[in-house]
C-alpha cells in the first residue's frame, strides 16, 4: 500500500462524482454513477464492475461513520485515464473499529495507489491504453449531470448480474487450470524446462483464482456492523469446497432509528443461479426495510416483486432488534426457527411462522417479539445445520442440546462447538450458515429499558432538569409544548441552541398531532450538562417518514428538518405506539 494521507495532493481533472453520505441509498448511488462513467469513458465492463466495488466499499465505510462526502476525479494524460477517489470524513465522524482496515484490504487489491488516514481516504488507478481528451473527459461530465436518479431494483439487478457474470469467469478459469492440468500430464517428462514453465503458468492461475474468490466473499458475505451493544459472528461452510457461492446468503443493517436487520435466505439449488436468486431475495427485503415497510409484510411483498420475472424458491428469516431495550421481533418464511441461548435457563426456540417465497400465498403469519435479558444470544441458521442426519426433528432435537451443552462460553467458541456438534463426525452436505446476535448493553439495562418508562422520582442533580408531561391531541399542543420546553430549557442550555431545541419539539409534536392518532401526547425533556434530549409519544405505531425537498406532497418535511437540527434521532416502540426522540449536543 502506498501513498499520502487522505485530502493531500493535488485535485486536478474533471470531477465525475461529488455525493454527500448520509444513508445506505447514496452507497447505490455513488455505484450506479461510477459504473455509468466508466461505460462513457469506454472502460473495459470487468474493470467498470471493479471500480463501482471500490466505490461501494468507500461509501460503505463513510456511511458507517456517520457522515463523509465522496468524489472521483478524472485526468487525461498520455495515453492513459487517470482516476483519483476520495473519501472526506465530517470533523463530527467517527471511523467503524475494524472497518476501515477491510475496507483498505479491498481498496488495495483493485486500485494502484492507496493513502488514508482518521480523516478519509485516497485511491488512485491508471487505466491504460486509453484514447479519449480532455474534451471527452468534460462531456461525460455533463451527460453525467443530465442522467437522473437509477431505479434501485434495475441496479440490484445488473450488479447481480456483473456478480454472476465474474463468478462464471472464475468457472472458466477452474476449466482451464484442469485442462492445463491435463495437458502437463502428458507432456514428456524429460522436457524439464518446458514443464516448468507450463507449471508456473498454472501457479499464476491460481493465484488469480483465489484473489478473485476473496473478492467474491467479501461481496457476498457482507462484515457485520458495529454497535455497541449488539455482539455479532457467522460461520459459512458451503457445500462445493474451495467456493464461496451457494444458496445460504444473510444481510444485516442498522435501520435509520438504531434497530438491527437481520435476513437469512435458503434458495432452492446451488451454485451461481441460487447465489443470483439469494441476492435477489436479500436486495430486495433491504429495499423493502428501508423503506420502512412493516416486518410482517416484507416477504410477502418480496414474492409479490419477484413474482412472475424470477423463478425463485426461497425461505427467509427476519429478525430486527432493538439494542436499546432489547425488544426482538421475528418474522420467517417457512425457516426453522430461531433458537434462544438464554443467560438462565435452558435453550428454547423461538418459532415465526409463515410461507417460503415462490409457494402460494407467501410471507409471514405472524410477527414474533421476544424480549431478551442482558447477555442473551440468539442464533440463526440454514437447514444445512440440521440436515446432516437427513432426519430434521433429530438435528433439532441435537441442536437444542448442544446450544445449552455450550451456553456460556464465548460467542466464537460457542459457534465452533455447535458446528462440531451438529455434524456428529459426518460432513455437511448442504451450504451451512450459522449466524448470532447477543445483546449485551453497556448499562447493564433489561426488557424495560429504552420504551418510555416513567424516569424515577429521585430529585434531579446538579445541571441536570426533566419534564415529563401529558399534552393534550389537537393544535394547541405544539404551543404548549414550546412554553414548557422553553421553561426548562432556561437553565443549562445556552441561548445559541434553544431556539433549535424550541424548533425540534414544535416538529416533533405537530408530527405526532398530524400523524399520531387519537388521544393525548406524552411530552419528555431530559437536560443534561451537554446535551438535551425531547422525547414526543402517541399511539399510532411505525416510524415517521423523512423526505427531501423536491416532492410534491407535503410530508415528511419537518422530520427532515429534525434530522438536519439533531445530533441524533429516532424511534422506541412503547405500547401501544411509539416514542420518538431527539437529541441535540453542544
């Protein structure tokens, strides 16, 4: 790896891409842009899906810290096109733990020149022969200001594509190191030199292969993300030895208001085709989350999606926790069933019931919500796990054992041994996922805490004042919501950040007068040397809608004003309804 830190050197060229991070989507369109460029510019489709990977990991990893802007730059220069990506992180960012280094083990194989530092990053690729201008160079740039927003599904779509496409290059190069192979058995063995050479072409091979199997499972096999009080690991064994690909695929992601998505998906088949199906499957219960849909009716709406273009046979499971309270809350499709390592007590498991994609009337009977104790762990998985014995009642019955057998050890201990213990000495024969969430909250909290429970009584310390407050429903609420949070906000918040904190619980109610339902609204202010949290609950659940400007309806305007004002938002499910929080630092 080479190069200076992130931001040095000059910025010369034509800017092809400046996009400000904030959410998973700008990751589809910062890719959806790059690839675009590199067809205008003429570059080769395997080279365009590599840069577009580059580019999905950088956006990745300046999503994950919270805020960063992202640009690629484009150079003409004898002969050859010059591309310089860069990552700037926000002042206010944090770098993942962990992240950053992955993201560059990538970044290094597929770019020429790597730099980077807390602040952002720098990569560099010279792309040569190339016979284009600098006047080429400015008109791809005006054609890319012209081209508007990509359809998300139409770019799931083509990048499942660009992935089956490189996996049956690496089929083509397994037949041709087995010709080769072939073919240096029956060289003469006294041509000593020849077969050497043949040999070290051989080695060359398959060193390729194994770069691009990396590069493959790091697509496919996405890194957990990091919070602070969720524990995650998996294990994947598939069933064809020495390929990544398979069936058993898993996507996670944290949701805009804190929650953990966890999807598991079994295709029907294996190979590349169920490796397409599975992406296709994952992509679209993402689309589906982040769009806010609720959890009973993702899969259903999967089916409904993919009904009629894919033939797609799939079970699903869903699982979605809240780390602050410890609230879990499953939905499945025709998968076995979660399995719970509790802290006390024996393993149990946790049943969510419904239909696989691609039978009639697919989705979810039902929406499971379990609430877990401090240190409780949860594990999904794949039928591979219980099918060695080809009797599933007898691998649940095993896995059950096993589970409380290991319950306690560490997490990675624990999953090892329960692979062990499952196979019983026989190889698996199906692809094998193995995959477990733990929640262990710093504060040591437990089913109650994080869902607007009543603060306790006990007088409020120093520099520290709270309000706890029934509105009543209607359009006086926002004005009385404004006299009281201006009275407590009288001491300990300075008088550059009150009128933001005024502005946020004015949205905040009037949100919730619009959109909350019948009854009264519950009003909370907490402040605290540094910060003040307002906290508004009603009783219609769901999270609330967040839109930029530019549409033609009204909605979702003042809960993007939030998010601009905020240090952070978001939403606790309460019964019945939600709260939703916000909370501005200084």
């Amino acid at each position: 790896m080479s190069g200076g830190p992130a931001g040095g050197g000059p910025r010369s060229g034509v800017e092809l891409l400046h996009l400000r991070l904030r959410r998973p989507e700008d990751v589809t369109r910062a890719r959806q842009r790059t690839v675009l460029a590199a067809r205008l510019l003429d570059v080769d489709a395997q080279e365009a899906t590599r840069l577009g990977t580059v580019v999905s990991e950088v956006c990745r990893a300046g999503v994950d810290s919270g805020a960063a802007t992202v640009s690629l730059r484009a150079d003409a220069s004898a002969g050859a096109l010059l591309l310089r990506l860069e990552l700037v992180r926000d002042a206010s960012g944090r770098p993942p733990a962990g992240a950053d280094r992955a993201v560059l083990r990538v970044v290094d194989q597929l770019m020429d020149e790597v730099g980077a530092d807390p602040a952002g990053l720098v990569a560099s690729k010279r792309l040569a022969p190339w016979s284009g201008s600098a006047a080429r160079l400015e008109d791809v740039r005006t054609a890319l200001l012209l081209e508007g927003p990509g359809d998300q599904l139409a770019d799931v779509r083509e990048h499942n594509d660009a992935l089956t496409a490189a996996l049956l290059a690496v089929r083509d190069r397994e037949a041709d190191l087995r010709r080769l192979n072939e073919e240096l058995e029956q060289t003469n063995r006294g041509v000593v030199a020849l077969y050497a050479e043949l040999e070290q072409r051989a080695e060359q091979v398959r060193r390729a292969q194994r770069t691009v199997f990396e590069e493959l499972e790091g697509a496919l096999r996405p890194r957990p993300p990091v919070l602070p009080d969720v524990e995650l690991d998996v294990r994947y064994l598939p069933a064809e030895a020495g390929s990544p690909t398979g069936g058993d695929l898993y996507d996670w992601l944290v949701l805009r208001d804190g929650r953990l998505h966890v999807t598991v998906v079994d295709v029907l088949g294996h190979g590349v085709t169920s490796t397409r199906d599975a992406l296709l499957v994952t992509h679209a219960v993402r689309t589906l989350v982040l769009e806010g849909h609720d959890l009973g009716e993702v899969l259903a709406r999967v089916d409904a999606l993919l009904l009629g273009s894919h033939d797609v046979v799939a079970t699903v499971l869903l699982a979605q926790l809240d780390a602050r309270s410890g609230r879990l809350r499953l939905a499945g499709g025709g998968h076995p069933p979660a399995l719970l390592v509790p802290t006390r007590g024996d393993a149990a498991y946790l049943e969510a019931e419904g239909r696989p994609i691609g039978y009639p009337l697919a989705g979810s009977d039902e929406v499971r919500e379990h609430d877990l104790d401090p240190g409780d762990l949860v594990l999904l998985y794949t039928d591979g796990l219980i099918e060695v014995r080809k009797d599933v009642v007898e691998g649940l019955d095993t896995l059950l054992r096993a589970a409380t057998a290991w319950a306690g050890s560490p997490t990675g201990q624990l999953l090892d041994g329960l692979l062990l213990d499952a196979a019983q000495g026989a190889a698996f024969n199906d692809d094998t996922l193995l995959l477990s969430l733990s929640w262990r909250p710093r504060d040591g909290g437990g089913p109650t805490a994080g869902r607007g429970t009543r603060r306790s009584s006990a007088p409020d310390a120093p520099g520290q004042r709270s309000l706890d407050l029934v509105l009543p429903a209607g359009a006086p609420a926002a004005a009385h919501a404004r006299a009281e949070v201006r009275r407590v906000c009288e001491a300990g918040v300075p008088q550059s950040v009150r009128d933001d904190v005024l502005l946020v619980a004015s949205e905040l109610v009037g949100n919730a007068v619009r959109h909350g339902g019948p009854g009264p609204l519950r009003l909370l202010v907490d402040v605290r040397p540094g910060s003040v949290r307002v906290g508004v609950g009603d009783g219609a659940p769901g999270s609330p809608l967040v839109r930029e400007a530019g549409h033609l309806d009204r909605g979702g305007r003042g809960m993007l004003l939030v998010e601009r004002l905020a240090s952070a938002w978001g939403v606790i499910e309460e019964l019945p309804g939600k709260q939703v929080w916000a909370r501005l630092d200084w």
